[in-house]
C-alpha cells in the first residue's frame, strides 16, 4: 500500500476488490458493478480551521495525501462515507460486545481463548472461560455483540430505525486457523468468500440465518444483560471453532509461542496463536475486531 500525492489535484484511483476480479474472471458476460464504496481512513477533520478565511478552512484536509487504493476486501476501508436523510441524527449506533450473558463472558487476560482439541478443553473446567473449539455442538461459550445505540439520547424502549438497523454482518477470520460457527447446532457459517490473503468472510443476514442473527427485543433500561445504554437493533452471537490444521499442531511453531496457562491441573505448558475476527455491519459499515487466542496442549 502507497499513498498519492493530493496536493491540488482531484484524485480518482479506484480497483476492484479480490471477490470483483474473481467475477469479472469468468468472462460470461455477468458481470456489473452493482456497488462501490467510499471511505475517508486518512483524514484528520481536526485539520479544519473555522477561523480561517473560508476559502482556507479546509485547504489542509484537501490536501491530505490519500491511500492508494488496494484490494484487500474486508479492510480496504474501516472508516465507509455513509448518506443519511435525518438531519436530526447527533449519534450513530455502534457494535458492542456483550460479555454479561452467562456464557459470553472472555478469558480473563482480555481475549476469547479457543481450544482446538478435545484433550486441550478437557483441561479446562468452564469457569476458565475457555471456548471449546473442537467440538461445538458441546460448547456452552460464545461471542455475543449488540447493535444499537449506547447513548440514553436515543430511548432504551425504542428500537434502532430500519435505516440504521443492522440486518447483514461480514464476519472474517483466518481460513488457516478458524471457523465461524452455529452457538446451537455447531455447524459453519454460510462462506461468501476466501481472499487471496487466506481470509474468509462469512456473511448472515437476519431472517435467513437465526442462528445468527436476531432482534434484540429487549426494551427494558434495568435488564442487567444488556450491554448498550440506549435504543436496541439487532444481537448477533457465534462461537469459533479452531481449524484441523491447529488441531494437528500446524502454525504453531510458525505463528504461536509456548505459554503456561492456568488450568485444572493448576498450570501447564500450552502453544498459544493470536489472531483476530472482525466484525463489520453492513447497512453503516462500524467495525469490531475481537482479540482470539488459539490453544493446543503440549
């Protein structure tokens, strides 16, 4: 990644991203842009100087130097322009995370440990908070994030507007060392694509995949589970599982290091991989990055 020099010149550097070329690739005729995307990660609106002459308030963030413009799917841009009709709007809605359900709760070094075998989840009894990644259909663990406003401006016994409500969630991992999976029956979320950088991006909607997806219907300002201060959308809650490659012991020794881990047994020797899931809503584009820790025993 470059950046341009945008010192006076208009400047248009536009690409398609990995999953546009691997369309455009077949050569059937099919495809059509149908979308596009604008973000504005490099700017700092701090830069703007109201006390200035107008034909210079803005003269700096003009000039900024822009990214080029490159074709890493899902963090291409974190920071996407939207367009919004309510000129009365002071707050957007956000995606927490929601660790006051009994079973969403992280390890307590701030990150959501995943066992990737079955000796490995044996060796912790649950109040570790360790996710069992080898077998999901057993796992009492999961990730909980909410959607909607954290702020009392916007009525707790009001749900977030159709505009903003999120109904669609991009949800990359890893394809290497993880998997995104069902809390109830364990089973893998539906693909939308794997990037030539081995990143997998899942994608659910509401309505097509409540295992996933749902309302928050909670209108109630004193529910202690609830995490966010304001109006409710939508919840979305899955668990990780760990990939055979990790399971089998690949990638720690290139990727991981060698820990020691509180567990049953009192301590005991661990590999330990760190990586990261990203979370991204799709009608605002507000990212969430989730710190994982995968764990073999040795």
């Amino acid at each position: 990644m470059a950046f341009l020099d945008n010192s006076g010149d208009i400047i248009l550097d536009a690409v398609l991203t990995d999953h546009g070329r691997k369309l455009l690739a077949k050569g059937d005729g099919s495809f059509r842009i149908a979308k596009f995307a604008l973000g504005d990660d490099e700017i700092d609106y701090s830069l703007y100087v109201s006390a200035t002459g107008s034909a210079y308030t803005d003269l700096s963030i003009l000039q900024t130097p822009c990214f080029e413009a490159f074709t890493n799917n899902r963090s291409s841009m974190n920071s996407k322009l939207l367009s919004i009709a309510d000129n009365n709007l002071l707050y957007l809605p956000v995606i927490k995370v929601n660790q006051l359900v009994a079973g969403s709760e992280w390890h307590s070094d701030g990150t959501v440990k995943v066992a990737v075998n079955t000796t490995t989840a044996n060796a912790f009894a649950d109040s570790f908070k360790v996710m069992n990644g080898a077998d999901l259909a057993n796992n009492p663990r999961f990730i909980r994030l909410d959607q909607g406003f954290d702020n009392i401006a916007q009525s707790p016994k009001k749900q977030v507007d159709s505009s903003l409500l999120e109904t669609i969630f991009y949800i990359t991992v890893d394809n290497r060392f993880g998997t995104i999976n069902s809390i109830f029956s364990g089973k893998e979320a539906p693909i939308a694509y794997i990037d030539e950088d081995n990143k997998k991006t899942y994608v659910v909607t509401l309505g097509n995949d409540q295992d996933f997806v749902q309302m928050n219907g909670v209108v109630d300002e004193n529910v202690t589970t609830e995490t966010l201060a304001g109006s409710k959308g939508t919840t979305l809650k899955f668990a990780i599982g760990g990939s055979v490659d990790l399971s089998g012991g690949s990638h720690f020794a290139e990727y991981g290091a060698s820990v020691t881990l509180s567990d049953d047994s009192g301590t005991s020797p661990y590999n330990s991989l760190s990586a990261t899931v990203v979370v991204e809503g799709g009608s605002t584009g507000f990212r969430r990055e989730i710190p994982v820790t995968f764990i073999r025993s040795t």
